[in-house]
C-alpha cells in the first residue's frame, strides 16, 4: 500500500540553503534511480520570455542506508515548498520529510537532506518542480530559431542537448552515464506546434487551464542514461521513410528545407538495416527521428530515437552540396545511428571509456558507409585519415591514453577528441583485422547482449572479446585482447617500429619506442611497449590484402618490449613493408636500404605493385621522420617526389597534410621561393591530369577523384599554378554579372570553396560584400559554410578585423556554432593570423563570456594559431598569455598544454632543419 509522506516545510525550519560538505565528483552510490516520469510545458509565445516549468517524479531505491538524496541540478529554479517525497514499497511505509537542502556549485549536486532515514531496499518516489529560461546557449534545454522567408518573420523552436553534463540544466537528476532508467516524458506545448520524444506518441489531449495547449504523452523508454534524452518543441515538416523492420524512420526540417531531407532519409534507414544484420540485433525501438536543428553546437548527437544533427550534417542539396559534404553527411548519419548500439543499447559506465561509445561509432560507420557506398572506397579513405589525423595528435607528449580518468566535467568535454574518435576507431580496427570476421562479429553480439540495457567498461568488451577469439582459434590461448588492447587503450601515444634488415643473413631486428615530436625529451619518455601485431610483404610476394599478423610485438610482465626477429626475408635487391594497409597505428622506419629499394619502385613504372595505402604510409612516415630529425630530407624528398606520377587521392591526402605543416612556417621565411617552386613542379601533373579547373563535374565520374580535384586545385590556385586563378576569377565574374545570383550559380559544386576564396583573395571590395550577400540568402548549410570560409581569404586587413568583429557578435549574421570555424579560416591565412591572434590576445575575456558555458569552443581557437608559430619570441609571448589568461583558458588545459607543444616543436624544427630542409630542396628544383 502506498501512502504520502508529509513534507516537513515548517516555517522555522523553511529548508535552509547551505553549501555542501561533500564534494567528490562522483555521485554517492546509496541510491540508484528506477524510473523517471517527466513532464514539462514549453512556453514561446513572447519572444522576451521563452521558458519552461515542469515537475519530475523519480522512483528511487535505497540500495544502502542514507539520510540524504543528492542529484544534479544546474540553473534550475526549484520550489522547495511544492517538492514531495514518497515511500513507494517496503515493509515500514512510515512518513518523512526534508529537512534542508544543500548545493555543490563545483559539481552541480543538488542535496536533500531528510528527516528519517532512508532504507535499503524500499523504493521513494520524489517529486520536484522546476521553472527556467530556455538556454541562451547550446546546452541543456535552449531555443534555436530560423527565419520563415515567406513571412518574413523568425520562428522559435526549443530542443535539448545533454551530452556530456546537460540534462542538469533541465531537470533535476541522477547525471551520470551509469545510472539507467526507463523515462515517460510528457510535453506541454501550443497546439499550432509539433513535440517529439525519443518514443512515439501515446497521446495527446487539451490542456487543462491553458487554451490551445495540449499535452502529449510519450511511450515509456526503455532503460537509458539521463544524456540521451531527447525532447523538442518545434514546427518542422518531415519525410518518412520505410524499413523493411516496420520501424517509423523520419527526417524532420524547417518547413523551407524539407526539400533538402530527401538524402538523409534514402541513406539513414539503409545504414540502420545494415547495422541490424552485423550486430544480429534488431533496432530496439519503434521508431528513429533525425532532425536537423539550425543552432546546434555538437555537430550531433544519438539521442536514442530522436538524434538531432547540424542543418550542414544532415541536409543535402544536390545543387549546393559538393560530394564531400554527401560522404561527410553519410558519414555523420552513420555514426550516430551506430550509436544506437554503442552508447545507446550499452553504455559506459563512465566517461573514461567513452571510447567504447565514440570509437566504435565512428569505425562501424566506415563498414556502414562501405556497405551503402562501395563506389566511394570510403573505408580505405577513413583508415588512412583517422591515421595521419592521430600520428599527429598522438606524438604530442601531452596527448592522453584512449581511456582515461575523468574527474571534472571540463575534461569530460576535452575527451570528445581525435584520441577517443579516430585512435579508438583505428585501434578497433586493427583488432578486427587480427581477431578475422567470425571472432570480431561474435565478440561484439556477445557483448551487446550481455550488457544490454546496461553500463559497461572496456574490461567487459575484452572478456566477451577473448572468449570468441579462443573458440575460434583466432587468437592463441596464451593472449588475451586485455593484454593486448590495454595496451594500446592505457598508455599515451603510439610506437614506431625501427627495422634493421640482416642482408646476408635474411632476417631483420625489430625494435620499438614511443613516437615523439619534441625531441628534446629524454630518452624515459620515449619508453613504453605495445603488442604490435606485424603483417608485412616483400617486393616478390606484393600480398598487401594480408593484413594478419605472421608476427607480433610482445612485452613482458614489466612493461619491457621483447626483441623480435623476422627470418626468411629476400635478399638486398628486394624491399619489405610493414603494417600491411595501415593495419595498426604505428610507424615504420628502415634501414638506408630498404628506403634506397622502396624510393627506387616508387619512382619507377613498378610504384602501383605498392598498395595505395601503403604509399600513402611511407610518405606520412618518412616526413614525420625527417621532421623529427629521424631521417635525412634527401630521402624524404626522393620519396615525395615519386607524386608527379601518382593519380590516386591517398598520397596526395598524406603528402599535402604533411606539406601543410612545413608550408605555413615557409610562408614566412626568406627562402619561400624555393618551396614555391618545388610545390608547383610536384602539382602541375596531377593538375593537368585532372584537367585543372576547366572541366564540368561530369567529366570525372570517380567520387574519390572529385575529392582529388578539390585537393589538388586548393593547393593549385594557393601556388598561382597555371590557369587556376584566371579560371577562378573567369566563374566568379560569371556569376557576379548573372541578374539572378541566388538562383543561378555556374560555379562547379565541387570547385566553389576554391573560386570563392581565390576570387576575395584578388578581388575588390564589392566582390567581398556581392558574396556577403549571398551568404546572408543562401538556404542551404553547405552554401553558407562554403561562402563563411571563403569571406576569410581577403587579403585586405580592415575587412578581416571587422569580419572578427562579426564573428563575435552575439546578436550578428553567424550562429555561434559556426564562430570557431570563421575564426579558423581566419587565423589560418597569411594575413589573418596576426590579426587573428592579436584578436584573441586582447578579447579573450570577452569571447570567454561569449562562448560561456561551452568553453570548448575556446579550445578550437587555438590550432590555427599555434601551428604557425615558430620563433622561442613568439612561443613566451603565446606562454604568457596563455598563463595570464588562466581564467578563462581554465577548462581547455588540454588544449593549451597541446599548442605549447606544438609551437615548440615547430621552434625545434625551425632551428634544426630549415637550412636542411631549404638544401635539400634546391636538388629537386
């Protein structure tokens, strides 16, 4: 029998406010919620006013003796008078109150103090009623809006994002990823507007005191962490789609932009299906809606069936969109239907394994988009970027292991990073490439069916893991994927395998240590060991599609690399590689021979008999080797040189993110000249291959040669190659002098962010402002992205500082989830640096307020900049106004301890190669 509890709010007593004595940042674990009942009315009619007001009931259960319930609540008003607390089961009901409350503003905890005890055991149910203002920002529950062209008038909708520590913003609950439970949301609205939940509608009916408002309720959810709740107010169209399963799929838009939802709705269900037959698990709820959200900060987000996006991640214009913004979308689409299983179905227990959540989404969207895709070999493309995107990353002393502790909420954040997406992507893939399809497709359903509805950690993976590896001997029962994967998940950075080849003998002496930029480091920093598996193939053998390991790096129980030797090699005529298609993320260096036979075929009619993915790896390797002083830049440019016959987008991508590095400390260097023209005698070829920038996108049906053309003609009209310029300004002027510009665009899609930026770079001031324009009509995300980018190639300074100033603007023309991207471009050309940098320098107190709460986005600002500094001047000056500006650098120290480090090893490289470098290059000019 159930009865309530009288809350004990005697004047006297008017629950007194303190601080918190308890301040770890965990949650206490005496309690465990069960189920949440949510309702909450959203209120938008005055455009001065948008809030909303709403009470949770949360049924908890003791699980140890307490006398307080401590959640999370962030800027929330609650009325103590109206919160209630009842015993729901138990052998005792006997009544009880709240006595005080407490608050723990670092952590967020919100504290209920109660007169009796609470026991293990019994289930309460507590009851709390909160009002707030819909968020400014892009967290917790805010407003978002958009202009109806037809009436000319801005339209006002409301949407949650939770992820990582939001949820607290917009009701009062158990915040951590770990505490499950099933949730029944109830949304009040004004009946003119539309509400979605992660579940379908039950129903809806009037308001009780309000006219023209009604209720909607929603199915109850299944068992969910607070993070992946979902909720919006809105009055968007839709375009539904079928699964095979039954399952509701929808795409939901500004009612101006359903025309754009069409892509997004044919790819989105297919990617679903096919995740369904590789888990061998069905989709778990009835249905999924994706909506694409005009002010959204995180790029997007899983919420377990209702994932909302960017309007640029979601929505694809066959007329704006180029075909990498189509693979991008896909690929965003991917990962977070991936989530569903990962993160959604099974959640970590705790961020330090929110790899488990952002590695596995971001690889298993590869296999999704291969098996929708074929045509676009994307999965040859993701492997090699998510590569040189971590060997960069990685190298960095202050990068962090793939699972970490987390004790903060701002490290929470700085976890959403390269080393959690693509370190934890490529270290899952280098498992299922050693473990085969069988063991990895078992493993995996194993684990998801152990752990559904439920937290896990990477232990529980491993076991399920190991047991599918034994049983079908793909793994000798003496390894363990715990041995092996810790590994490479627990320790910062990633190894370079040094190869000595034995020519007499046939064998070689495989050693292995950290990789490092900074070179100063001793020599302790650079220990460590990792289980390596080793694929290789010899120049007679070619077997490149091997990517099992014949041999392995081992370590023993101290943490100390075993010496490893590899017999029966060929003789000194014939080379050998290592890491077969980039199987595993580590690096390779040889000896002078193997680099003098492996530049030898590269530079031949044989350089194909290597694996596209492999050229592209000896390129990444090599540069970083002579960055590093490893290697000597005579050998590195041999190897680099081989491109004026390479046709293929993998190489180029690795070669021109490598030359990207040295090109904007060059740029500033008396000896430019002669990078200049090393640069155009490697373009020109592919270039004129691609037949420059003259062609329609028809003539090249290829979607990875689209992407190549990009690249190439980027760096082209960059380096005044041939017509690329003249070509650019000639489609510009076109379009300039079309009577109807917002219509009628004779750019190629694929060319756009090229002729843009080329024409503003040597154009007038009305070219500026003619693409200002139509950045302020354009309808379609891409566009806008597109024209925002290229506005920052201006050459002139005046235009560029009152371009920062738009930028940070609260009330100005670019949402604030573009403003770290506008900054990035402008920081990144010649002219905006400085600019951008004395920018930030003298307005980072009021762009801390600007971006506050979400202070990542301060951690974006800094890349561009660090990347080109170079000068121990220049890097004490950063210094010091990174340790001035502690305050509101406070929750980026990541990112701030990262810069550093670049600009010091940019400094490093500075004083030890540019002689070098600049010599080397006058013997390939």
């Amino acid at each position: 029998m159930e009865c309530l509890l009288l809350l004990c709010v005697a004047l006297s007593l008017s629950l007194a406010r303190a601080n918190s004595s308890y301040d770890y940042f965990r949650l206490p674990t005496a309690l465990r919620p069960q189920k949440y009942d949510l309702r909450i009315l959203t209120i938008m009619e005055n455009v001065e006013d948008l809030r909303f007001n709403g009470t949770v009931k949360i049924q908890i259960e003791a699980l140890q003796n307490t006398k307080n319930i401590t959640l999370h609540s962030k800027d929330l008003n609650i009325d103590e008078s109206q919160i209630t607390l009842r015993q729901k089961s138990g052998e005792e009901n006997t009544d009880n109150c709240i006595t005080s409350t407490e608050v723990n503003p670092t952590h967020d905890f919100y504290i209920l103090n109660t007169c009796q005890e609470l026991l293990p055991g019994h289930i309460y149910e507590l009851n709390l009623p909160f009002s707030a203002k819909l968020q400014e920002q892009l967290a917790g529950y805010y407003r978002s809006s958009y202009v109806d062209p037809v009436a000319n008038e801005t339209r006002w909708i409301s949407i949650t994002q939770f992820e990582p520590a939001s949820a607290r913003l917009a009701f009062p609950c158990f915040d951590e990823p770990g505490y499950k439970a099933p949730f029944l949301i109830t949304l009040g609205y004004h009946k003119k507007l539309t509400g979605l939940s992660n579940m379908p509608v039950k129903q809806t009916k009037p308001h009780e005191s309000l006219p023209d408002y009604v209720w909607t309720e929603f199915q109850e959810s299944l068992p969910m962490s607070t993070y992946l709740v979902a909720y919006t107010v809105n009055d968007f169209s839709f375009k539904p789609s079928t699964l095979p399963s039954g399952t509701l799929f929808r795409t939901w838009a500004r009612p101006n932009a359903i025309d754009q939802c069409d892509y997004a709705a044919e790819f989105g269900p297919k990617v679903l299906q096919y995740y369904e037959e590789l888990f061998g698990i069905k989709f778990p709820l009835p249905k999924v809606d994706q909506i694409a959200v005009p002010d959204f900060s995180a790029g997007a987000m899983e919420n377990w069936g209702l994932v909302t996006y960017t309007e640029g991640a979601l929505l694809y214009s066959a007329e704006y969109s180029s075909q990498e913004d189509k693979q991008d979308l896909a690929n965003t689409v991917a990962h977070e239907l991936a989530h569903q299983w990962f993160g959604n179905l099974v959640t970590m227990k705790w961020w330090t394994d929110l790899w488990l959540n952002e590695g596995f989404a971001t690889y298993v969207a590869s296999l999704g988009l291969e098996n929708v895709h074929p045509e676009w070999r994307s999965m040859q493309l993701e492997s090699v970027s998510n590569m040189l995107t971590i060997f960069r990353k990685d190298s960095l002393e202050s990068s962090h292991p793939i699972s970490r502790p987390i004790e903060m909420v701002s490290q929470i954040s700085e976890s959403f990073d390269e080393i959690s997406y693509e370190k934890g992507s490529s270290v899952l893939r280098m498992m299922h490439l050693f473990l085969g399809e069988e063991s990895f497709r078992t493993g995996l359903k194993s684990y998801l069916e152990r752990y559904a509805y439920k937290s896990a950690e990477q232990e529980n993976l491993w076991d399920s893991l190991t047991e599918a590896a034994h049983k079908t001997g793909a793994l000798p029962k003496d390894y363990t994927i715990k041995t092996i994967m810790d590994s490479w998940t627990l320790q910062t950075g990633y190894p370079v395998i040094n190869v000595t080849r034995n020519y007499t003998a046939r064998t070689a002496e495989l050693t292995q240590e950290r990789y490092l930029l900074n070179t100063n480091l001793s020599r302790e920093h650079r220990d460590g060991c990792w289980w390596v598996p080793l694929s290789y193939t010899t120049q007679e053998e070619k077997d490149f599609n091997n990517t099992s390991p014949k041999a392995w790096m081992e370590c023993n129980e101290s943490g100390d690399s075993l010496p490893r030797t590899i017999k029966d090699l060929p003789g000194p005529d014939q080379w050998v590689i290592f890491n077969n298609q980039l199987s595993s993320p580590y690096k390779v260096n040889y000896d002078a021979q193997n680099w003098k036979l492996l530049i030898e075929t590269l530079n031949s009619d044989e350089y194909q008999t290597i694996h596209v993915v492999n050229r592209a790896q000896l390129i990444d390797d090599v540069l970083h080797f002579a960055w590093t002083g490893k290697q000597h830049y005579d050998v590195a440019l041999q190897v680099v040189s081989y491109l004026h016959r390479e046709r293929e987008l993998l190489p180029w991508k690795s070669a021109f993110d490598n030359l990207r590095s040295i090109n904007v400390i060059f740029r500033q260097m008396p000896n430019f000249r002669s990078l200049k023209a090393y640069i155009r005698k490697l373009i020109t070829p592919i270039y004129e291959h691609l037949k420059g920038i003259n062609d329609t996108e028809s003539s090249i049906q290829q979607p990875d040669q689209i992407l190549l053309r990009t690249m190439v003609a980027n760096w082209a009209c960059s380096y005044q190659i041939s017509d690329c310029e003249t070509q650019s300004l000639s489609y510009f002027r076109k379009w300039r002098s079309d009577v109807n510009p917002d219509e009628n665009n004779p750019v190629p899609i694929s060319l756009r962010s090229i002729v843009y930026c080329t024409s503003i770079k040597r154009g007038s001031d009305e070219d500026w402002e003619f693409l200002w324009m139509r950045y302020q009509k354009a309808n379609v995300a891409n566009e806008k992205e597109t024209i925002m980018d290229s506005l920052a190639c201006s050459l002139e300074v005046w235009q560029l500082q009152r371009y920062l100033e738009i930028n940070f603007d609260p009330k100005g023309e670019i949402r604030k989830q573009d403003s770290a991207s506008v900054f990035q471009s402008i920081a990144s050309t010649k002219i905006g640096f400085l600019l951008a940098k004395k920018y930030l320098m003298d307005n980072v107190v009021a762009i801390s307020k600007f971006y506050h709460p979400q202070y990542e986005y301060m951690a974006e600002l800094l890349p561009p900049l660090s990347d080109q500094i170079f000068t121990r001047k220049d890097y004490n000056e950063f210094k010091t106004f990174i340790s001035k500006s502690k305050e509101q650098l406070k929750d980026i120290e990541q990112a701030t301890n990262q810069s550093l480090e670049i600009i010091l090893t940019n400094v490093q490289w500075k004083e030890r190669n540019y002689q070098k470098f600049t010599s080397a290059l006058q013997k390939f000019l």
